[in-house]
C-alpha cells in the first residue's frame, strides 16, 4: 500500500468510524452515557456499525472531487451541487441530516447559486464535519484547499464562524498530513483562518489552554458541546491533541462528550487518520464499519487523483 493510499485509508475510515462511535450517544450528555455504557463511556463499535449524515456528506465531497477536483472553482462547485443532491433524496438520508444542510442543498436545487444557498445565520456545525477529502486532496495548495472549503461550505451554512471552521476543520487534515508536531498545530491553525470570525479565534485560542487541565470533562465542557462549527472543531482537536498517537483514544474520548458527539468524533477521527495512517485504526473496526468496501475503494480513487 502506497503512502498516499494509506494516508487516504486513515482520514475516510478514521472519519466513518468516529462518526459510528459517536453516533449512538449524540443527543446524550456525558452522564446519560454512562448511564447507558458504563462509568467508562461507549468504547466500541456497535452494531451494526452505521455512519451519519457526516460520513455522507463527506463522502459527497469525495465523489466530487474525484471527478471535478483539478478543474477550476465552478465546475468542482457543480459536481459538488450534483453529489448533494443525489445525497438529499437518496433512501439513505434519514440519519439525522441538519436543517441547514438539507436547506441550502434544496435551496441549489431550485436554481439558487451556491454563493447563495447557504443560510446566513448558521453557524452549526454541519458544513465543517465534510471537508476532510479537501484537507487531503489540497494538501499542497493551501490556496486551493482555502478556496473549496470555502465554497463547499458556504452553500449551506454562510455564517463566518461555519465557515472559518469549515476552512479549519480542511486545514487540520492538511497539518496532521504534514506531521506538524502537535504542540504547533493550535497556532499554525490561527493564522491560517486569521480575520474570518472571532468567535472561532476565540474558542480555539482555549484548546491550548484546556489541554493543561487536569479534569477532561471539565475542559470538555469548557469548550462547548459541538452543535456549532466552532464548537466541534475546537473539541475535536482536544480530543486529538491529547491522544496524538493513538486513534482509538482520540474517537473514544471524542464519542464520550455532551451534545454533537458524532460530528467531533468525525472531525477529530479524520485528523487522527490523516497524522496516523490506517495502521493505527483497529482491523475489527474497519471490518465492522458499513460500507467497508466502497470506503476502501474511495479512499484508493481519492489517492489516485491526487497522484493523478
């Protein structure tokens, strides 16, 4: 297996599998899951093992870039308008898809220009969860990898805070696949998203702050419960920067959290997967998770265009 294909491999199973763990406990607090899972929390997959509308979407994305990703801004916009359509209406989408996102996705639908689509007042948390492909495929063209998060998520959520963690959610794949030394990564991720929205800035400048805490739920719960795209990107990367070298801390401690905890499971398993490979994801998991296969394949086709 080619370095990039497993880079590949680590970021769209580390994304559908955090996504699975998080899945059952999203709505629940932390003490209502351990309630239901013991004082520990949820620590496997259950089965069967089923994604959200966060793996979805992001494998939309994907299928979009794979067949748009070298072309310019409009023509990548329109394969992405194309997949979320198909995504909208597939038998598929009943796993809880947010508002928003089935708003501005209708919304192009009826002719609305993806500069548009997007409601202005979200800032939720669902055009952040998608973009790790982006952070992939644009790893070398920060520019580019700027532009089309930008754009892929404006289309359904136009506030500044969704989009600056949209743009941070593709540039901490970007960084991880980089191997910036954890400790760097917080700062470097400031300045790449400097001036689009204080809100962010000011949520994420805590992430350093509360990894020096001793109660983990305390900071947790410091950073928020992940509903909003500051939010979630911001304990997505605690929970990775605690855990950097090992991916199933990182989805655990990430699936164990109040409120949307199978968006920053997503986001924080995408990064671990892009620093760790898909060496570090248990074989069981990846045998356990739906769509096993295709994800593999995607993974492949997505390293191909890259090389490509």
């Amino acid at each position: 297996m080619s370095k990039d294909s497993a880079k590949a491999k680590g970021i769209i199973f580390g994304l559908a599998i955090g996504d699975a763990l998080g899945y059952p406990t999203e709505f629940l607090s932390l003490d209502q899951i351990k309630g239901k899972y013991g004082r520990n929390g949820i620590a496997d997959l259950p089965g069967p093992a089923l994604f959200s509308d966060d793996t979805q979407m992001t494998i939309a994305i994907a299928e979009a870039l794979i067949s748009a990703g070298e072309k310019d801004l409009q023509s990548i916009m329109e394969a992405v308008r194309a997949e979320f359509i198909k995504w909208l209406h597939s038998p598929e989408n009943n796993r809880s898809p947010g508002r928003t996102c089935l708003t501005g996705v209708a919304n192009m639908e009826k002719g609305e220009h993806w500069a548009r689509s997007g409601l202005k007042e979200s800032k939720g948390c669902g055009s952040a969860v998608r973009v790790a492909p982006i952070g992939y495929l644009y790893q070398d063209d920060p520019r580019k990898l700027y532009e089309v998060a930008h754009a892929t998520g404006i289309c359904t959520h136009r506030h500044p805070t969704a989009d600056a963690a949209c743009v941070g959610a593709a540039f901490l794949v970007k960084l991880a696949l980089d191997g910036v030394p954890p400790e760097s990564i917080p700062l470097e991720l400031l300045a790449f998203t400097s001036g689009i929205s204080p809100e962010w800035e000011e949520v994420i400048t805590k992430v350093p702050v509360c990894l020096k805490w001793e109660d983990e739920e305390k900071a947790l719960k410091e950073l928020g419960e992940g509903w909003t795209g500051e939010e979630a990107v911001a304990l997505a990367l605690y929970c990775f920067l605690q855990n950097p070298q090992s991916y199933q801390r990182t989805v655990i401690r990430a699936a164990n959290t109040n409120g949307d905890s199978d968006s920053i499971a997503c986001i924080a398993g995408s990064i671990s997967g892009a620093y760790l490979g898909i060496e570090a994801i248990p074989q069981n998991w990846i045998r356990t998770i739906e769509e096993t296969r295709y994800l593999a394949g995607l993974a492949n086709r997505l390293a191909a265009k890259k090389n490509g």
